[in-house]
C-alpha cells in the first residue's frame, strides 16, 4: 500500500482539480477563444488558466455568462480584480444590515469587488454572452489556511473596503506622486480604453501609465500605453503580473540573462500572458494607433506586501540596470530589437515615431540585450 502523503501538499491546487472545469496552462491564451465549461460554484461556465509566469500567489478566473444569465451569489476571503472582455452587464454588493448596491460594466471596465462582500454578476444582455477575466489572490489565502470553509463562508464583513460612496459610480481621487507612481483610488473604472493616464518617459518615447488602488486592496493593478510607433524599455521583476492588452496590438520579447534567443509573443485584446520570474521582457506598439495593456498581481504600490513589489514600485523600476535597477537602457538594446521592431511596424502600414529613430542614430548598442547585467 501507497503509504499516505503528507508532504508537499497545495490545497489551492487541489481545490482546482476538483472544480470541473478546465485547467488551461500555458505561456499565453485568448481569453475570447478558450474553452470553458459549467462551473457548479459560479452558476455559469468557466475555466482556470494558470499561466507559466502566475507565480504562488494568484491565478486567474475565465467567467462566461449567458445572454440574460447570473452567476450565484459569492462570498469569500480572497482578493479579485475583474476585467470585462465582452458583453454588457452588471453586479450586485450586499453590505452589512442587506443594503445593496448595483453598478453596470461594460467592454473595457475594471472593478475589484470588496474583501469577503456578497456579490452577484449579471449579463443584461438578452443576445451576448459576457467574458469576464478575474486575478484572484486564491492561491494565497488557500494556501495559508487550507479551510474551505473559512475561505468561502466566512462572516466577518469588511465594511471600509468598499470605500467612497462615488467609488463604484466611476468616481475617484486622484493621488500624485511622481512619474510611474501616480495612483487612482476607486473601485471601479468604467472604461480603461478611455481613461486618462499620466506622463512616464523614463519607461520609453511616449510612455504612460497610472496606478490603480482599487478596494483599498493588496491586489495590484496598473494601466500602461505605448504610443504609435513606439517600444518600452525593457524591464524584469517577480512573476505574477497578468498582462490583459486593452486597446491596439502588437507583440512582447521575453529572455532570460544570458539567453542567446528571445521569445516572441503578439498580442491584442483578449490575451493574458505573464513574465516569469526575473525574465526581461518589452512591449511593441505595432497598431495605428495608441496601445494599451492592463497589469494585475498581488502586492500593490500602497501595500507592496513583498520585498520585490517594494522595490519595484519604489525606485527600480525605471533605474538602468547598470545602476541596481531593473530596466534596460534603448542605448544598451541588442540592434536587432530595432530591426525586428522595424520590419513589424513595416508589416502594419506603420511609421516609426521620430523620436525613436533619433534615438537609434545616436544609440551604440554596448551589449546585447540577452546580456544586459
């Protein structure tokens, strides 16, 4: 007889298995075109996708309703932060004495619900379905306490999370700090192809982001653009970034130090991917237009809960690599990343950015960027 196992347990992964649904895992999916399957807890269909680069700490929640459909009602002690793929619809907060409070999303919204608050999702749609990505903290939390039901029913209530009375309405506070730290208090952005982001050159020609502190929460998410015609600078950090492109297309490099080849993956809206692990990794504009891309992971610029998100959010950033930081500098680019970037820009009918061309002129690539230190 097998003798009994007691070690190297993960009760998060054996929660999933016994969900049934399916389990996508993988570098990269279109959310819009993978599989998913009835989700008895959910009342809808779903899936699980564990992307290589998810890190310990989240995973990620495919949610389809149908035309007029609703998920059952949900409470638990994990963290989400919800994208809206497609469709139209809306959801239902339950807070403490039976109030509630209902607010409507649509293609492009993102919300994060309050810590263990009863929801409800709906489509209000009578002819589409709705396709909902959800980074949740699951992983974490079940991990710790490895008790269902103190995860999924428990009663303790989180009343100041659900924060300002505006906050689900698409109002906000606008928090400045300085360029790549701005932040956006709400818990609730009705659209990201259309909000308002803020100035960050050190990241690349063209470059803007702004911070979300959404719930007051410990998830993470930000919103980044890469202007026509233009690259980000390379970066790395610690695994667990979601990255969900919101408007254009275009495609990101990955390697590791040293990696004599780099990983190619395009994208539009639809897909997640996620870096792993101290990989370095660049975003392309290749579209006609501006392109932008939502970010979601555990440890927030406000609660950082990790030494990596700390420094991350803190001053490393946008720091040279050749300084203690974690970027690359155009300067210190691999040549080729300009040629490939180039001929895929060629390829779409667009220009380069002027700025970037005169930045390749006086540029010496120093080192490879598969060697960058």
């Amino acid at each position: 007889m097998e003798a009994d196992r007691r070690y190297l347990l993960n009760p998060y992964l054996d929660w999933a298995r016994g969900e049934g649904v399916p389990i996508h895992g993988g570098f990269g999916f279109d959310l819009l075109g993978i599989e998913t399957a009835p989700w008895a807890r959910l009342g809808v269909s779903g899936a699980l996708v564990h992307l290589d680069g998810r890190g310990d700490l989240v995973d990620c929640w495919l949610l389809e309703l149908p035309p007029g459909g609703q998920t059952e009602p949900q409470r638990h002690l994990f963290e989400e932060v919800v994208y809206v793929l497609s469709g139209r619809g809306g959801t239902m907060l339950e807070r403490a004495g039976g109030t509630t409070h209902t607010f409507e999303w649509g293609v492009g919204s993102l919300f994060a619900l309050p810590l263990n608050a009863r929801y409800r999702h709906f489509n209000t749609s009578g002819r589409e379905s709705a396709r909902l990505a959800v980074v949740t903290s699951l992983p974490l939390v079940l991990n710790a306490f490895h008790n269902l039901d103190f995860v999924f029913a428990n009663g303790w209530t989180f009343e100041e999370r659900f924060g300002d009375e505006g906050w689900f309405r698409g109002q906000g506070r606008f928090h400045p700090v300085r360029p790549g730290r701005h932040q956006w208090e709400t818990s609730f952005v009705p659209d990201l192809r259309i909000f308002e982001l803020q100035s960050w050159e050190r990241r690349g020609v063209g470059s803007s982001n702004i911070k979300f502190v959404l719930a007051d929460g410990t998830m993470h998410a930000h919103m980044s653009e890469l202007a026509v015609g233009t690259y980000k600078k390379a970066h790395r950090h610690g695994p667990d970034f979601h990255i969900l492109p919101v408007t254009g297309h275009g495609y990101s490099l990955f390697w590791r130090q040293g990696d004599a080849e780099l990983v190619r993956v395009d994208w539009r809206h639809g897909w997640v991917y996620a870096p792993p692990d101290q990989v370095f990794h660049q975003h392309f504009n290749t579209a006609s237009r501006p392109s932008r891309y939502l970010a979601v992971a555990y440890g927030s610029i406000r609660y950082p809960f990790s030494s990596d998100k700390r420094g991350l959010f803190g001053d490393g950033g946008d720091r040279d690599v050749n300084q203690g930081g974690r970027q690359v500098e155009y300067e210190d680019e691999d040549p080729s990343i300009r040629a490939t970037f180039e001929a895929a820009l060629r390829a779409n009918g667009v220009e380069p950015d002027p700025r970037m061309r005169e930045i390749w002129e006086h540029a010496g690539a120093r080192q490879p960027a598969g060697e960058a230190t």
